[in-house]
C-alpha cells in the first residue's frame, strides 16, 4: 500500500508519500514539510487568514515536490489521505479540497483523516508498537491523554479544561516579552534559572480525573512578574524554571495516575494484542508522546523517569514526526485502508471540531 498524505490543519504545509510493503514494512519514501512560523511570529501566533493563503500558495507545488521525493506519480499510490479536523478551517478547506480534487482526477481512494489519529498512530510507523497503548498529546492546540486500542478505536481518558500546555507555555512567554513560540525560548531561559525560588500552582494534582488545568498556572506566572517588575534576566529564568517545575509535577500527577489506570485495565496476564505489526507478547505497556511540546527536555525525562518507575516503555518518535506533518497523515489513511475502512466520500466536510472519541468504527485492534 502506498499513500500520498495531505496536513494543512494549523500553520505547516505538508505532504509525504508513505508505504508499507507485503511483508509489513514500512517506509517513509518522502516527507515535505513548510513551517509558516516567519510568517505568524510578528503576530505571536497563528493568524488564520494568513495561515490559509500561505496553505494555498504553497500545497499544490509540495505535493508534486513528494511525490518528486518519492519516485512516484500520482498513478502509483493507492489512495490520498487528507487532514480533515480539528483545526482551522481555512487551512482544512484548502487540503481537504486538494485532496479530493486529486483523488477524483487520479480515480484514486479519499481518505479524510482526524489530525489526532495521524499523532495517535505514529509510534506504529517509528517503533512498531502494537494495540493498546497509552497517548499523551501535547501541543499548541491539545493536551490529551488517549487511550489508543487499535484503528479507529480511541478512548479520551482526560483532556485540558483550559489552556493547552503548548499554549500555557506561548503564553507565558508573550507576557515575559519573549519570542513566539513560547516553548523554545522558555527552556531556553530555564536552564539558567531557580526551579524553587516560586512557587507555582499544580492544579488538579491530586484529583482522581485525569484532566489538566493551565490557565491558572499563566495567571500565577503573570502575578509574579507585576510582584517583582521590572524583571532582570534572572527574574525571567527563574520564573521559566519555576513554571517548567510546576508543569513536570502536574504531569507526573496526572499521567502517573493514567499509567495507573491502563496497568488496572490492561493486567499483564491478557492475551496478546490484536493483529499488530512489530512487538511480542508480554512485552511492557508503553506510553507515546507527541506534539510539539515533546521536544522539551525537562518534561521528557520527567516522563521517561515516571515510565522507569511504572515499568512501562517510553517512546518519543523522532521529533519531526512529533510536530505536525503529513507522514502521520499518509500512516492514518494507510492503517485505516489496512484495516478495511472505507473510503471517505468527495462530500466529505472538514470539521474545525473533531473529537477523536467520537470515530464509533470497530476495526481491528484490542477489542473488548
Ligand atoms: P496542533 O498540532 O495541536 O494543531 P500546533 O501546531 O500548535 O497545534 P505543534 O506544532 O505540534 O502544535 O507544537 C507547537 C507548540 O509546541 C507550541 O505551543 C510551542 O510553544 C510548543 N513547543 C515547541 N518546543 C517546545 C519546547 N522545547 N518546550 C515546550 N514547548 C514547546
Ligand atoms: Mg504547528
Ligand atoms: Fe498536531
């Protein structure tokens, strides 16, 4: 099976060509990524307008760039997969479109994918892993922890009740005066700074949901710094270490207790996962991480550490993969062409709103 991948969901262009082989193999042949980062920074944050005319002007000559990358024409791929939801809607419409338009002109097989799925099925391309799985999502637009038993089977164990971690951290950047995105330039500062010299809230830690909370966290953030203005570059790097602190021990909280609940639901004793690619039987329950947020060192090993303790595997796809890009897009159409789904139809909408919860398909995986 080879697919072209579409993703225009947010603020990268992005079209890859992937394949899996009769044997199972799977192989990225390209991956073509355009940040429009430059083009929203002056804005400290993603402007849907521009992101939409950016997707225009750019997508048609990235995909002939993939498909170029990959050796292949159109003539050679099974099916077109296309991001869908949840996003912004200017920048789904022009994908989706493009995906039907080139799926229609090409006889080939539409496949509109849920963004979320394409970062939920990832670690199945990078390390093989099999069903289920826990998914902990943390981007600019989602802080998710998910329960992932196979295609199309998706259960949201918790969810933001507000800000999104990638946001909490742009937006506590922005009120530092330091630059979009927030996250880089907070590490950045935190390596210099005291962790203890604040105190930040830990909201929700301790409850039995597993929900996060950020909003307060950036309220917190912001009361400090009128406290102590003007603030020197050491104020800055102690309150960016103080808030990184507050984020890993909430994190460790709440993930810790998600990796709770899948041990009670997933005893070591069940049988073996479902028709999955790669690992054995009896192998450790694994926890994924993705989204951009990922690349950041301290929570990383906060999570690695909370995994060791747990005995659970955890894995970090290559971060490229972790971001938004159109591999994860092509891997969702092609397990869910795999698993026997059908084809979307070419009146298929884009949804700004798209919970990944709501799929009520039953393909394969770790069934109940
Ligand atoms: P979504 O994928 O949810 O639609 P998005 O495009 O904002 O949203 P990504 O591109 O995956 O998501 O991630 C961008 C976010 O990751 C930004 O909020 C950014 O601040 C954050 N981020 C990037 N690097 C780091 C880092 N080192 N530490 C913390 N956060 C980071
Ligand atoms: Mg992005
Ligand atoms: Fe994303």
């Amino acid at each position: 099976l080879r697919i072209l991948g579409i993703e225009t969901s947010c603020d990268e262009t992005a079209a890859a060509v992937v394949e899996r082989d009769a044997e199972g193999h799977s192989n990225v042949l390209s991956d073509v990524v355009l940040s429009q980062l430059d083009e929203h920074s002056a804005y400290g944050g993603v402007v849907p307008e521009i992101a939409a005319r950016a997707h225009v002007e750019a997508l048609d000559e990235l995909i002939e760039e993939a498909l170029k990358r990959a050796n292949v024409s159109l003539g050679d791929v099974d099916a077109i997969a296309a991001t869908s939801g949840p996003g912004l809607i200017g920048g789904l419409l022009v994908g989706l479109m493009t995906g039907k338009a080139i799926a229609r002109a090409a006889g080939k097989p539409l496949y509109a994918v849920n963004h979320l799925e394409g970062h939920a099925l990832t670690a199945r391309l990078t390390d093989g892993l099999s069903f289920p799985y826990l998914m902990l999502l943390v981007s600019g637009g989602h802080t998710q922890l998910i329960l992932v038993r196979g295609v199309g089977q998706y259960e949201r164990w918790g969810t933001t009740i507000d800000d999104a971690l990638g946001e909490a951290f742009d937006k506590t950047a922005k009120l530092l005066g330091l630059p979009y995105p927030g996250g880089p330039a907070v590490e950045r500062m935190a390596r210099d700074g005291n962790p203890d010299r604040f105190n930040f809230p830990r909201p929700l830690v301790g409850e039995a949901r597993l929900d996060f909370s950020f909003s307060g966290l950036k309220t917190a953030v912001r009361q400090a710094a009128q406290d102590i203005a003007p603030l020197s570059d050491q104020d800055v790097a102690d309150i960016c270490a103080s808030f990184q602190k507050a984020i890993s021990r909430t994190l460790k909280d709440r993930i810790g207790r998600g990796l709770q609940r899948f041990k009670t639901e997933f005893p070591a004793t069940l049988p073996t996962p479902g028709p999955a690619t790669g690992s054995a039987a009896g192998e450790k329950p694994a926890l994924v991480v993705a989204g951009g947020v990922a690349a950041n060192l301290e929570l990383r090993g906060t999570l690695q550490a909370l995994c060791d303790k747990n005995g659970f595997r955890f894995i970090a796809p290559p971060l490229h993969l972790c971001t938004d890009n159109a591999v994860m897009i092509a891997w969702a159409g092609l397990e869910r062409m795999a698993a026997g789904a059908a084809p979307d139809a070419l009146d298929v909408q884009p949804r700004s709103r798209w919970p990944l919860d709501s799929n009520a398909e039953t393909l394969v995986g770790f069934g109940k």
